[in-house]
C-alpha cells in the first residue's frame, strides 16, 4: 500500500462534471489499495474574482483581511470535491490547511510553511478515509488564515507530500506536462518525460507557472517524487520532476516567459563603493526578490543601476527608494512595467559556448530590441518591450529546435 498525494488544480473542479471526472481518477487510486490525500484549488477563476470583489469595496486591503477572503475559494471546491465522492459511496473527509495543521510564517498573502503537524491527517488516513484539503493556506502564530502565493496549491501538495512521507505526489492539471515552452503559445512544444528540479525550478521561477516555484524547491528539499499530469487524459504519463534526468542532447531545456515584471532604474548614483549594498539591502528587509541587475560604468564620479522585480512589488520599492533617497545617494527614479521576460533554462548550458549568442541571435531575426540580459549557470533572461514576448518564446524555441 502506497500514500500518493494527488493536487487538482482550478480548472481541473471548476464545475460539477469535472468534479466527477476528478473524483473518478481518486476512488481509482483509492479502490486500487492507495491511501490518498487530495489537494485542490478554488474553483476556475474563484481566487481572480474574489480579488476583483475586494476592490470594489476597498482599493488597498489589508494582506490578512485578503488572505480570509481568498482561502474561501479552496473551502468551497474542498467540501464540493467531498460531497462528490461521498456520493460515489467512499469514505472521506474534507479539511481546512489549519484542520490538518500547514503552520506558516505571518507574511501574509506569500507565506511560506514552517511545518505540518500531521497528527490529524494521519487520523483520518489510519480511519480509511479519502483526506481533501485545501491548498495555498494555512495559519500562522497568531491562528489567523495565511495564504501562500498565487498558484500556492502546487506547494500545499508537495508539503504534505513530505510530511506524510507520501510515496508520490501528482499535480494534475489542464495540460498532460512540462512542455519545452507554454504549448498554449507554442503549439509545436515538445512534452518532456523528465526535467530535473534545477531546471523546473529556473522555468517555474521565470514564468512557467505549470508548476509554484516553492513547490519544486521544497520536492528537491525533501525529496518528493513528483509529476506533473493531466486530469482530462490521466492515462497519458506526464512529466517526472526529478534530481537527476537520462542523458539527454538538448543543451537548453525550455522557454518561458514573465509578464509580470517592472523595471526600476536610479540614476546619477554616485560612483563609490557600497552603493549596491545599500540599494539591495534596503530591498531584501523588505523581502523583496529581484532579478536582473544591470549596473552602468561609472562616468564623472557616477553611475546608474537598473533591476527587475515583480510589478506587485514596484510602489513598495517606489517608496522605499524616495524614503531612503539621501541614504542611497541617487539623482533621479525611473520605472517601466510595459516590459517582459523572455528566458532559456537547461543544465547543459554551462559546458556550452554560444548559447546566449544563439539565443540574441533569434531576437536579432525577430527584430526584438533587448534593455537587459541576467545569466546564471542555466539560465539566460533578456528584458523586451511587452507585447514582443510570444514572438519572442516563438522565435528562440525554433531557433534552438526545440519542438523536433
Ligand atoms: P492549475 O490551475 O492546474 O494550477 P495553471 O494554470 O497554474 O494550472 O498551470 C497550467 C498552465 O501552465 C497550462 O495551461 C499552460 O498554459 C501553462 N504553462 C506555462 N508554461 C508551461 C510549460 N512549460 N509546460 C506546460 N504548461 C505550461
Ligand atoms: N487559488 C489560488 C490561485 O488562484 C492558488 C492555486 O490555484 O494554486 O492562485
Ligand atoms: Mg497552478
């Protein structure tokens, strides 16, 4: 007997028929003799409308008053999903992220989990039942709702996945696997059999949001042997997420892309040393993630420094900057959220010359102006003007023949 946690994404239960669907892929693996904990998102587009009936009411919220509006979506297709397979004649019970104990820190509406505490579950399971629970939630110090970050059921899953031991943990979702780039772009990308955490971690981060980027994180932490399948087609074999994948030719594994992105300059910052310690300083107290860093040469004693981060930070870093405007020594702020990411993600890059070339080079064809580039041992990003950016995933994915 195995325990397999099984995580269905939002567009997986969005109604009563997928629910059924689902359902029947979970009394399959349960009458096969499998304990099995579920995971689930909101409903469709439940977690966007609850975001839009907030502003209605309220244009600035609190973080903690959103957090107790957005987990009401997860409560509603956890106790549906139950209902359903209640009515199939299994036993099973639904639960809340703090009923079966997902502790995380106060950062509210991006919490990370400190610990699970999986007495309740582990009940429930010893009683034979089918165990539902809510994804992207779960309670801090204070017992109030915390939740995880967008798309932070994946990373639900994968934490009880390992607290619970679970032999397996599969995300089902509405396409059948990782694909070299998003095939709702790309119509030619190529499924792949298996990608390693490093690079599904990169592609997740960068934009790939078929998987949360914590939850690969936390699968190679712990270990989890994780796939990513679909709940339309589950006979199909989907993609193993793992440490080490077959030998395989393709130097740059996928493409992905991130319109979620702003780009913040400060100029005429004086040209002494210390400077970027002060700026990304400042930043990360704020636990506030940036990407590429672009530091001008300095000319007459001073010099300019450009970086990206995601748009839901900008006004933060705005205000940040303006508050310690003397402290960091700069002359004038810019920002644009008019642009995007486009990357290239693969383990073999870093024994390769010239795939970055490669890479402006299918920019070059598309005519597509690039503002920025970040490298890292697997990974390639450029800046481009929004709007570019499937032209872009487009032309680098057939220039590295990615869908052959
Ligand atoms: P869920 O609601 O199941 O969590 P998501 O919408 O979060 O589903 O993630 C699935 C989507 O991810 C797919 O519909 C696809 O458009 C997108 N996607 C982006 N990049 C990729 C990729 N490289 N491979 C597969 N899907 C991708
Ligand atoms: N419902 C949440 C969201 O839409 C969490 C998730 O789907 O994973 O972001
Ligand atoms: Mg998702």
């Amino acid at each position: 007997m195995s325990l397999i946690v099984q995580k269905f994404g939002g567009s997986s239960v969005a109604d009563a028929t997928k629910l059924r669907r689902v359902a029947g892929i979970i009394t399959d693996t349960y009458k096969a003799g499998n304990n099995v904990i579920v995971v689930v998102s909101a409903q469709g587009d439940t977690t966007d409308d609850l975001i839009e009936k907030a502003k209605e009411i309220n244009p600035n919220p609190s973080k903690r008053e959103m957090d107790m509006l957005l987990s009401t979506g997860e409560q509603i297709s956890a106790s549906l999903l139950a209902m359903t397979i209640e009515n199939m004649g299994f036993p099973v019970i639904s639960l809340t992220g703090w009923q079966c104990g997902v502790h995380t820190d106060s950062n509210y509406s991006a919490s990370r989990i400190k610990k699970v505490k999986a007495e309740r579950l582990n009940a429930e399971l010893d009683k034979k039942r089918i165990v539902i629970v809510t994804g992207f939630q779960g309670i801090n110090k204070y017992d109030d709702i915390t939740t995880l970050g967008r798309g932070g059921s994946d990373t639900s899953a994968v934490a009880l996945a390992a607290a619970c031991h679970a032999d397996l943990c599969e995300i089902y979702t509405d396409v059948d696997g990782v694909y070299t780039t998003d095939p709702r772009i790309v119509p030619e990308a190529k499924k792949l059999d298996e990608i390693t955490f490093d690079e599904m971690l990169e592609l997740a981060s960068l934009g790939a949001n078929v998987l949360h980027n914590r939850s690969v994180e936390m699968a190679k932490k712990y270990n989890v042997n994780l796939c990513v399948r679909s709940s339309i087609t589950p006979n199909v074999e989907g993609t193993v997420v793992k440490e080490v994948v077959k030998m395989e030719t393709m130097v740059v594994r996928g493409v992905a892309k991130d319109n979620d992105v702003a780009r913040i300059s400060l100029c005429n910052i004086e040209d002494t040393p210390g400077k970027a310690f002060r700026i990304f300083s400042l930043l990360a107290k704020h636990n506030i993630n940036v990407d590429i860093i672009l530091q001008s040469i300095g000319r007459e004693g001073t010099k300019d420094i450009s970086f990206t981060t995601s748009e839901g930070n900008l006004q933060q870093v705005l205000d940040i900057c303006e508050a310690n405007k003397e402290i960091i020594g700069y002359g004038d702020i810019s920002y644009n959220t008019n642009v995007s990411k486009v990357s290239i993600v693969g383990a073999g890059m870093v024994s390769n010359a010239g795939v970055a070339a490669k890479m402006f080079e299918a920019l070059y064809d598309a005519n597509i102006n690039i503002h920025m580039i970040g490298t890292s041992e697997i990974k390639v990003s450029v800046l481009i003007d929004q709007g570019m950016e499937n032209k872009a995933v487009k032309a680098i994915h057939d220039k590295f023949e990615l869908g052959n």
